[in-house]
C-alpha cells in the first residue's frame, strides 16, 4: 500500500471539513470520512488511494480549474518551510533541490517525485504518483506549482516551469521542466 505523509494529507481534510455544504459521501468511501473527524497527526502516514479519492473530491467540488491547483502547490511552500527550516538554501536554488531530494521520502512511502536532472539554471522534475489520469494531473500541477515557488524562495530569477510529457496525454512519465536564471 502506498502512503502519503500527515503534513500533505492534513491540507485536503481542511478543503473538505471546510465544506460543510457538500455531501462528500458522494465522492468519498466510509474509510475516507471516517478521517474527517479525527485529528491528522503530521507525522503519520495515510492510505494515498484515500489521498487520490479526496483529490478528485476536490476538484469535483471546489475547483476543477489547473491554474488554481498550480496556485495552491504555490502556496504549500510556505507551510512545508515551518515545518523544515532546512528545505530552502538562501540564494542557492541547486543546493535546494538537492536538499528536497532529501526530504522527498517524509513525504511519500514510494518513488512519487525525482530529480533526475540538476544543474545551474535548470533541472528536471519527473513525476509518478500513480493515480487515475484526473488525479494524476492536478497532482502534477500541483508540484508544479510547488517546485515553481520553491525555487523563487531560493533565490531563483525569472522562472519557468513547463511540462515536457505528461501521463494524462498518454506520455509514459510526467516531467517538469524547470529553467531560471541563476
């Protein structure tokens, strides 16, 4: 079974608790709601098909628009950085991927996200989460977004973050491309 850690699942169960005026049992199974009415410990892990379930129960619901899941990866940056002080090298957007390279498996229990291409002013992000197409791409507009916001709070200049494939165009991987001047 795959899992995903507490401190990413913690942000979906606030969406949907938010929500008061939506029947999630329309989207989501018995095991899923029970976890909207217990306390998410950020340290633990939870099941990623309940992940992926609560996903598409958002976009469903809230939004289904790319360009606002871009936004709110944009956004995790800031949470993720209180909890690890150490993610973000000042004014060093290569030691910073290097350094969530460390990090990436307190997020995920599997090879989700890598790194497989690293240098001054670019890199390459692929991702596999794994997940039903829909699913599969907000998650990976998401970490667009993410990556994105991660590399300007590292000091990064004019970047650009694009797709090169994509699973949910029938491409065999997910891979951001990431340019900024250095």
């Amino acid at each position: 079974m795959r899992r995903v850690k507490g401190t990413l699942f913690v942000d979906y169960v606030r969406m949907l608790r938010a929500r008061k005026d939506v029947d999630w049992s329309r989207h989501l199974l018995p095991v899923d709601l029970s976890f909207l009415v217990q306390r998410v410990e950020l340290d633990a892990w939870y099941p990623m098909e309940t992940f992926e379930r609560m996903g598409l129960a958002i976009l469903a619901e809230i939004t289904s628009d790319m360009q606002i899941v871009r936004a709110w990866g944009r956004a995790q940056i800031d949470s993720l950085r209180a909890l690890h002080p150490n993610l973000v090298a000042a004014d060093d957007p290569c030691d910073t991927l290097m350094r969530f390279r460390v990090l990436r498996s307190s997020f995920f229990d599997f090879s989700a996200l890598d790194v497989p291409v690293l240098h001054d002013g670019a890199a390459a992000v692929t991702v596999e989460y794994g997940m039903s197409p829909l699913a599969e791409e907000a998650a990976s507009w998401q970490t667009l977004g993410f990556f994105e916001r991660l590399l300007e709070v590292a000091g990064a200049r004019n970047v650009q973050a694009q797709f090169s494939s994509s699973t949910w165009n029938g491409d065999l991987l997910t891979t951001i491309e990431l340019r900024w001047d250095a």
